[in-house]
C-alpha cells in the first residue's frame, strides 16, 4: 500500500503527536511504501505573519520522526514545498472544487473561530485542496490522520470522484482514512495535550524534566495521605499509565491506588520509568542525527518525491489538457 501523511513544521512534537499520529507512522512504514513529509506550506495558511523560521522548524520535524523511529530506509521523508508539482496539482484541483464544499468544511469553521485571529485567507480556505494534492500525487491508498483530518479526508475523495466525471479517466486513487485508535493524550493539566497550552510532555525532553512535570501533575485530590484509599479513573497518572505502561502494571497500580496501599510518588516514578522506555530510545536515536545529516535526507527525499509526483503531473496534465471530446 502507498501511505501518504504529513505534518505541519509548528514547533515540537510531544507525547500526543507520537500516539496519535507518528506511532502509526512508524508501523505503516513496514512492508508499505510511506511519504511523510513536511508540510511547510500548509503551515503558512495559519501563521503567515509569525516570524517561523520554516526551515529550521522543518528540519527539528524531521528529527523528531527520525527520532521515533521513522526509518528512512524504509520510508521517504520530505518537504512539500520542494517539490513543486504539489502547487502545480493544487492550481488543477482548485478549479473543479466548488466553494461550497470548502465553506461548509466543518474542520474550517472549528478553526476559524478556535484561531481567533484572522485567518480567513485563500491559503486557509483552500487548505483541503492542497492537502488533496498531497495525497493524490503518490497514489496514496491510506493516510493515517488524526480525526479532526477527517472531514479534510472526505473532501480529497470527492475532488477525485469529480475530476473522474469531469474529465472522464480514472487516474487516481481514492484514499482511505487510518485513524490511530488512541483517544487524545490529555496534556498535564487535564485539557488536550498541546503547545499552546504548556502542558505538554515533549519528545525532546530530558529524563529529569518528565520527571518534574509528572513530580507536579495533579492526581486524585481526595488522596491526602499514602494510605487513604483512591479512585485511579479520576487520575491523570493513572491514564499515562495506561498508555505507557504493561498491562500487568497497570491492573497492578489500580488495584494498589484503590487499597491505599501504594503512594502517588511511588506510582509517578513508576510511570516515569514506563515513559522512558519510550523517550530513552527517541533519545539514543537523536544522538545520531546532526542538522546536517537530517536536511541530506531530506534533500534525497525530496529527490525522490519529486521523481514519482513529476511523473503523476505529466498523467494529469495529459488528461486535462489532451483531452478529446469523444
Ligand atoms: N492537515 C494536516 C495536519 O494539520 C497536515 C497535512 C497536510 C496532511 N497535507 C496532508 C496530512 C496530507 C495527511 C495527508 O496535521
Ligand atoms: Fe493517581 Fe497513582 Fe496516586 Fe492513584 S496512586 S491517585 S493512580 S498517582
């Protein structure tokens, strides 16, 4: 299968972009052809006037995904805005997606009111075009995304159905969704886990400072002293746990939390050391990528990104524009 997916270049990954999108990159990239890349310009449609530095936020991407495990042996990573057929597609696409499709995109309406700021640009609306053109260029049969991608989905398969009708040759494919079945890692303060919100647990942090956030993370608040008996389903800790840790370990702290028979640091460095069994190999595999060494792979990348969606251009381009009324 071809896998397609990407990320936008917006700052560091943390422990709820790794379950929920970048684990199950690094199992598709097994016995399937993966395209991961970097979506620099889909990260301009939010943030143009900040002042990114897309490039170096593009290569620290990339070393995350290598850092966990993103093979590029296995797997071709790159950045969009270096193979330029995805402007070129994007351009095609645009013309034959209704407004209304668009506008009615629930994903842009939850933006456009979460961003508060003023987003309502070209770039912003069409941004499921673009994304569209992403996915259709490499033949994509799946793209593993979170479920706010999922309206965006919808609309990439019907702008395929369209261009078939219209220009009557089935050139490409329709992609299916992959969602991560992991539940949004809640961040340190119970909300979603998010930059914005400084809770999060970063894939670059160090082992002393995991430690100090989960050292001050809130836990069951009716648990005063060791022995007091607690409740684990209304604790944080409890559900890092159950992400992190084995299975036996888990029955174990939830039988152990609600006899009062173990205490909450001992049952945060417990989870710590789950955590790092994670985070310590990221941390090994980081050691081996300079800046240097991230940006060669990804200019092999973009070499070959380029080749397959150069190709695919001259199919559409023939089709669109060779096209004899029969
Ligand atoms: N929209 C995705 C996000 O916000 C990023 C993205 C861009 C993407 N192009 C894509 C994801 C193509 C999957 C396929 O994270
Ligand atoms: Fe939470 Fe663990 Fe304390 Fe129970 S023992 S309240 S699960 S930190």
């Amino acid at each position: 299968m071809n896998i397609v997916s990407g990320m936008r270049p917006t700052g560091r990954l943390h422990l709820g972009h790794y379950l929920g999108v970048l684990k199950n990159w690094v199992e598709l990239q097994k016995g399937n052809s993966g395209y991961f890349f970097v979506a620099d310009w889909h990260a301009l449609s939010t943030s143009y006037e900040d002042k990114l530095h897309l490039k170096n936020l593009s290569i620290g991407l990339a070393k995350d995904w290598l850092s966990a495990g993103i093979d590029p042996e296995k797997a071709t990573i790159f950045v969009q805005s270096s193979v330029k057929a995805h402007a070129e597609l994007f351009v095609i696409l645009n013309m034959i997606t209704p407004l209304g499709w668009l506008e009615r995109n629930p994903t842009y309406k939850d933006q456009i009111e979460q961003l508060q700021k003023d987003v309502n640009s070209g770039g912003f609306l069409t941004y499921p075009v673009l994304q569209t053109a992403d996915i259709l260029l490499y033949d994509a049969d799946a793209v593993p995304i979170g479920e706010d991608q999922k309206p965006h989905l919808e609309i990439s398969r019907e702008i395929v159905r369209r261009f078939h009708h219209l220009f009557g040759e089935d050139i490409f494919h329709e992609p299916k969704a992959l969602l991560s079945e992991t539940p949004k890692l809640l961040g340190l303060d119970g909300r979603k886990m998010s930059k914005s919100y400084g809770n999060s647990i970063y894939l670059t942090d160090s082992t002393d400072e995991v430690w100090q956030k989960l050292r001050t993370a809130k836990t069951d608040t009716n648990r005063v002293r060791k022995t007091d008996k607690g409740n684990p389903e209304v604790c944080l800790v409890f559900d890092y746990h159950k992400e992190f840790s084995k299975p036996e370990t888990v029955s174990e702290i939830d039988a152990e939390c609600r006899a009062g028979t173990i205490g909450c640091v001992q049952c945060k460095k417990s989870c710590l050391s789950s955590m790092e069994s994670v985070l310590s190999p990221m941390r090994e595999r980081r050691e081996k990528f300079s800046d240097s060494a991230v940006l060669e792979i990804l200019e092999a990348g973009n070499h070959k990104a380029n080749q397959i969606a150069t190709a695919k251009m001259e199919k559409v381009n023939r089709v669109v524009f060779e096209r004899v009324e029969v």
